[in-house]
C-alpha cells in the first residue's frame, strides 16, 4: 500500500496545478477588450493541466485495480481510493468547466460593453419617438412660426409706404441737390441727370 500511497501524493499536486491555472485566469482577471484575444490560449492552458491530472488519476486508478486483485485484503483500501480519486476528479473538472463558462461570458460582457460605447444606442421605444416628434400645442390665437431666420428689410418698401426717398429716390434727390448747389452747366448737368436716371 506504500506504493498506492505515493501514487496519490502525485494526484494531489496535479490538483492543485490545475486550480492554481483557474485562479490566474478567471473571470475576475478580465477587465478590458484586450483580453478578447487572449482568453482562448489560456482556457486551453487550464484543459492541459486538466488532462494530465486525469491521465495522472487513471494511471494510479489502474495500479489499485491490480493491487486490489492480486493482494487480498486490499480490496477495501483500494475502493476507497479509488472513489477519493473519482470525487476529486469530478470537483477538478467541474471547476474547469465553471471557470470557462463565465470567463466566456465576461468577455461577451466586455465586448458588448465595448462596442456600446463605441456605438451609442439611440432609443428603439416606439413611444418614446412619438414623444420626441410631437408637434407642441400653442395656444388658439397664437400661431407657430415656421420660419425664425431674421427677414431683411427692404428700405426702398419703407421708404415709399411713409413716402420719403430711399434707395434709387434717395440717389437723385442727392444729384439734384449737387445739381442745384454747385454752378455747372447745361452739358455737365445732362450727365447728372443721365448718372441719375442709371441708379
């Protein structure tokens, strides 16, 4: 039994080289979208360390099995350990699997986190979108105005509804006045006129 006992201080260590692999990478270890393409290699790390736990529990599985059938007495011992090393495999396995569940799922979390944030959403309610194209009421008297750049104002229209020069009026009324104050004559007042009639 010397021998069984040795065999299952291999088994143990195996254990813990798969845990210690789970703790360095699990779900809390990602925290960016740098570790989207990274993930895949170190899940895989975690199953090679399970694998040669397992190949190292089916080994030491195998030799009780023999023990068990050519020593009598062993048969107890040997069916305890066994079912020790079947527990343990499936808690191992279990956490493995476990592991790789939600580090799956952190990364699906990051990634649509990622790509919110690089796309904000615009809102899909229905009645939200209703509510943000409704027209406002105004009042009854009051009417909406749809235009509210500023209009130019036409100072020439001004200027004939109050009936005073503007624009072109305000031109000739300004060469008559030249016209009037200055001495020129006949020829230089036709050009004046001529200049005038022009603006």
């Amino acid at each position: 039994m010397e021998v069984v006992a040795i065999r299952m201080k291999e088994v143990r260590p195996a254990k813990r080289e798969v845990e210690s692999a789970i703790r360095l990478f699990g779900p809390a270890n990602i925290t960016s979208i740098l570790d989207h393409g990274t993930f895949g290699d170190k899940l895989a790390a975690i199953t090679v360390k399970l694998e040669m736990f397992m190949k190292k529990t089916e080994d030491v599985i195998e030799e009780l099995e023999e023990l068990k059938d050519s020593k009598e007495g062993t048969e107890t011992e040997c069916d305890r350990r066994v079912d020790e090393i079947n527990t343990l495999t499936e808690l191992i396995v279990k956490k493995v699997n476990d592991n790789e569940c939600q580090v799956k799922k952190k990364i699906e979390a990051v990634i649509r986190e990622f790509k919110d944030n690089k796309n904000p959403k615009t809102s899909t309610d229905p009645s939200e979108s209703k509510s943000s194209t409704k027209t406002p009421q105004l009042p009854r008297n009051q009417s909406m105005r749809t235009d509210t750049t500023e209009q130019p104002i036409d100072r020439n229209e001004d200027a004939a509804e109050e009936g005073t020069p503007g624009g072109n009026q305000a031109a000739t009324v300004l060469l008559q006045s030249i016209t009037a104050a200055l001495p020129v004559d006949e020829q230089a007042k036709t050009v004046i006129n001529q200049v005038a009639a022009a603006v």
